[in-house]
C-alpha cells in the first residue's frame, strides 16, 4: 500500500501537465504580477507582493489538488487500469484513500515553489509564526478540492473530466478572487466570490499574513466544504465501483 | 475442490441476456479455452468469474469462494482486454506495485523473464509498443502467483513473436498445477494450447470437452462437390449430413458419416455429381456449426 501511493505520487510527479499547471504556471504569474504591483499596498494594508503570494500558492495549491486526481482518475477507469487493480487483492477503498492522500501530497511543492519565489525573488519575509498558520492552513485546505476532483474523475468519461477539472479550477480561481482581488469587484460579484471554496480558503491565507490569524468563520466553512465534496466524492467512487 | 465452478449463472443487462445459466466446472491444474464468436458472451463469463461484474441469477466460485473473496485471497490475476497501463510508469514499477498487493507473489526477475520483459524493465509503458504494453498485462497477470489465471483474449494486437513468447510463458505458469481459463476467437490457440474447450454461442453453452471431441461432435468431414444450376432441395436429408449449403454452384455437405453420405449421394439422386472432394472437418468447421445463429 505505501508502494502504491508512492508510484501514484510519482506518476503525477512525471506528467506533463501537472509540472505546467502546477509548477510552471503559478510561479510565473506571480513573478509577472508582483514584478508589476508589489510594492503597492493591497487589501488587509499588506504588500501586494505578500498578497499575491497567497493568491498564487492558492492556485498552485488548487491547481495540483485537481489535476492530480480528475483526470488521472477518469481515465483508469475507462481504460480498465482500474478493474486490473481490482481483481488483486488491494481493498477499493485504498484506491480513493491513496489517490486523496497523493493529491496532499502533490500540493506541497506548489505551495513550497510559490513561497520560495516571493522569498527569494520578492524578499518577502514573514513572522515565523504567520508561517507556522499560513503552510498547514493552504495545505489542509486543498482538501475540499482533491475531493471534487475525485468526484469529476468518478462522473465522467476522461474526455469531458479534463475540460470540466480545468474549468472548474480556473472558474472556481476567478470566482474566487485568486486572479483579481474580490475588494475590486462588484457588489453581486463579491457575494458569488464570497460564496466559492476557492475564496473561503484562500481568506485562510490572506488574513494570516495581514496578521488576523485564522478566521473562526472561514476555518468552518472549508470544513463544510472538505465534509460536503469529501461525502460527494466518495458517493461517486462507490457508484463508479460498483458491480452492476 | 474444483477451481472455477458456473453455477446456472446467468447476466442480463436491461432486457437484453448477455449470459444466459450457464453451468460448468474446472479442474485445477486444467487450461481451458473459453471459444466463442465475438458478443457470444465470453467477456461477461469472465468479468463475472473476477467479480467484476455480479451475475443477475445463479452463482460463480473460485476454489469454493465466491470471486471477490478468491480476489481479495489473491487466487485471482487477469489479462483483460481493455487494459492501457499507466502511461508515466516504468514496466518494473507496474510490475513491482502489482506483485506487492498479493500475499504470496513470484520473484520480480522471475515475473520479468516469464513474460520477456527482461530488456524493457526500464522503459515507461507510455513508450511501449501494442504487443509489448500486451507482455506487461500479461505479467501483471501472472506478478501475484495467483492459483487461477483468467486471460481475455489475450493475444490481440501481439506480433507473431510476442505471441510465441507469450504462449512459451503461459504453458511455464501453467506446468506448476495453477488453472488456466483464456478466452479466443482463434480456433488454432483453443486446439493448441487448451486441454479443454468450452464454446459459448449465444450467451450459452453450446460445446464442452476436448478439441478432439468437439470436432467429431460438430460433424467429421465436409463433401464439396460441384452443382452448377441442379436444385439443391433434398440434400440436407441425406444420411449423415448435419448441414448443407449451396454458393455459385457449389455445394457443401458436413457429414457425421462420409461413406453414407457419398453412397446416397451417387444412388439414391439422380444429381451429376462433378468435382466431388471429400475431407476433414477442421476445428474451423466444428466452430462454425456448432456457433452459427439459429
């Protein structure tokens, strides 16, 4: 069992589209961006360089939670990879628990890329203790997200879970206020943003580093949301296994 | 204890029966062929032998369990059809993970040079050609030293040579007593390289028992002879004959008693008979009468 969620980890680590999404991307913006804007100040009074940073480890974050389970998921079961581990005896319900644990994993180099980025290229620097909040918070929060993964590879065909992940992904990244802060929306459109997982999760991150800690309500609503996607995932793995 | 037991087991899907109670018993140590046209129902045979799929009456058993307990024992290893590999992995890390789910498993090496994988240990299976990605299925199948080996036509898409490595491989797995079931259209690897042939049609049973057997059974020999434009009516009752087929004015009689047949033929018509040849039926033939859609 550990070997096998060391190959599924190693896979996503291996493909071409993780590296791109997850690493090559969300780096890239925020070096673009914070080049352009991080000396000015953003919401919460912190630099934009900072508030950039947890935008971006956001995305990075979502980014890998999402692409490391939808697709690879959808086509293991279309391609009989799927059935071919079920006739060993591996239990199924590993599949899911290695495949969400995987997901965990593959988010921690995002998250580590974007932050070394701003540390290194942007010179931002952080009290140890917002660090101490700030990494396990964006960490633990892609929960909901590798769960709503799983839950698109398990509903649909490969060729509609590739576009529906990357939609949902950079849908959710918009709504969410990851791509333009929500306080520079409008009114309707900060009540969409207000009420996407995406924005939820990366409030953990934004109010940690103006110094407001974790937000009782914030921390509530990503567990509603890690229950509420983690019980749908797990609803259409057992549809999807199921023996008919 | 037999190793596969088919207890009246029987699949529908909706309205239509893939598989209709079927009911059959292996020996362990036995390689059996499970021959049928395609649609004649061997894929759900098999995935319900896997419990890959639940029958909708009756019962399957793998050495007296139902197949997902044998499955979870690790009795089980299968060749399906549908099978891409994962594309970013090596052919030793497919190998490696699979061996490692069962109790009992066979020797990485012994694995790799069972199925000729030897040479290829170190590239990725996205990098793989049709028949060798084919010889890594099959040495998944065999990684965990399961006592039963299910394959599912397991030589499409094989080259010539993957296909006589891969026969070489299986009869080695199969001289140490395990059971092997493999499903075929090719009527040349059920004659070759089963002790047994069961012939679905039809989502049934229509022929069990050796390739020797199911020849003699479907009619022995096959009478050709040229007709030009005589009518054919009455041929089909002619003694010893099992079937009779007239095309571009030849005809074609299959035959359980040649030598009754050819007798009535020459004096109990008053056909001209021309051209007349007269031989064994082959596997090919027995298949086909014993297959053809009623």
């Amino acid at each position: 069992m550990l070997y096998y969620a060391r190959i599924e980890t190693l896979r996503t680590l291996r493909n071409k589209r993780y590296a791109i999404f997850v690493v090559v991307f969300p780096v890239a913006l925020y070096l673009i961006n914070s080049g352009i804007y991080g000396e000015q100040t953003a919401a919460g009074g912190v630099r934009q360089s900072v508030y950039l940073m947890v935008s971006m480890a956001c995305y990075g974050a979502l980014a890998a939670a999402m692409m490391s389970t939808a697709l690879p998921w959808a086509q293991e079961r279309s391609s009989g990879w799927s059935d071919q581990l079920r006739v060993t005896p591996l239990p199924g319900w590993t599949v899911i628990a290695v495949k969400a644990g995987a997901a965990l994993l593959l988010v921690l180099p995002a998250l580590a890329l974007v932050f070394a980025a701003a540390v290194i290229v942007a010179g931002v620097s952080l009290p140890a203790g917002q660090w101490a909040l700030l990494v396990p918070a964006l960490w633990l929060g892609t929960i909901p997200f590798a769960a709503l993964g799983l839950a698109i590879g398990s509903l649909l065909p490969p060729d509609a879970a590739q576009p529906a992940a990357i939609a949902a992904m950079f849908g959710l990244s918009l709504a969410g206020g990851l791509w333009f802060p929500v306080e520079i929306m409008s009114g309707p459109l900060r009540a969409v943003a207000a009420a996407t997982p995406v924005y939820r999760y990366a409030e953990l991150g934004w109010s940690v580093v103006a110094g407001g800690g974790l937000p009782a309500a914030g921390l509530l609503s990503v567990l509603a949301w890690a229950v509420a996607l983690g019980a749908a995932a797990v609803h259409a793995f057992r549809r999807a296994t199921v023996r008919s | 204890m037999k190793a596969i037991v088919f207890d009246q087991a029987g699949k529908r899907f909706g309205d239509v029966t893939a598989v209709g109670g079927l009911s059959f018993a292996i020996e362990p140590g036995s390689t059996v062929a499970l021959l049928g046209r395609n649609g004649a129902g061997k894929s759900t045979t098999i995935r319900m032998l896997l419990g890959l799929l639940e029958p909708s009456s009756g019962a399957v058993y793998v050495h007296g369990r139902p197949p997902r307990a044998a499955a979870a024992a690790g009795e089980l290893g299968a060749m399906l059809q549908e099978g891409r590999l994962i594309p970013e992995l090596t052919v030793r890390e497919l190998v490696a993970l699979v061996r490692g789910l069962y109790p009992r498993p066979l020797d990485l090496d012994e694995i790799l040079g069972l199925a000729g994988l030897t040479g290829l240990a170190r590239r990725r299976a996205g990098t793989l050609s049709g028949g060798q990605a084919q010889r890594v299925r099959f040495a998944l199948a065999v990684a965990g030293a399961p006592r039963v080996l299910v394959l599912d036509e397991p030589t499409a898409a094989m080259d010539v040579e993957s296909r006589l490595r891969f026969w070489d491989g299986m009869r080695d797995y199969a001289a140490d007593g395990r059971t092997v079931l493999f499903a075929t259209h090719h009527l040349e690897e059920a004659d070759e390289h089963a002790d047994r042939v069961i012939v679905l049609a039809g989502g049934g049973l229509a022929a069990d028992g050796t390739a020797a057997r199911i020849k003699a059974a479907a009619g022995g020999h096959v009478i050709r002879f040229a007709l030009g434009g005589q009518p054919a009516s009455g041929l089909d009752r002619l003694p010893g004959v099992t079937s009779a087929e007239v095309a571009g004015g030849t005809a074609v009689l299959r035959t359980d008693d040649a030598d009754a047949t050819l007798a009535a033929l020459y004096r109990r018509t008053t056909l001209d008979v021309r051209d007349l040849e007269l031989s064994a039926a082959g596997l090919e033939a027995a298949f086909l009468a014993l297959t053809r859609e009623p």
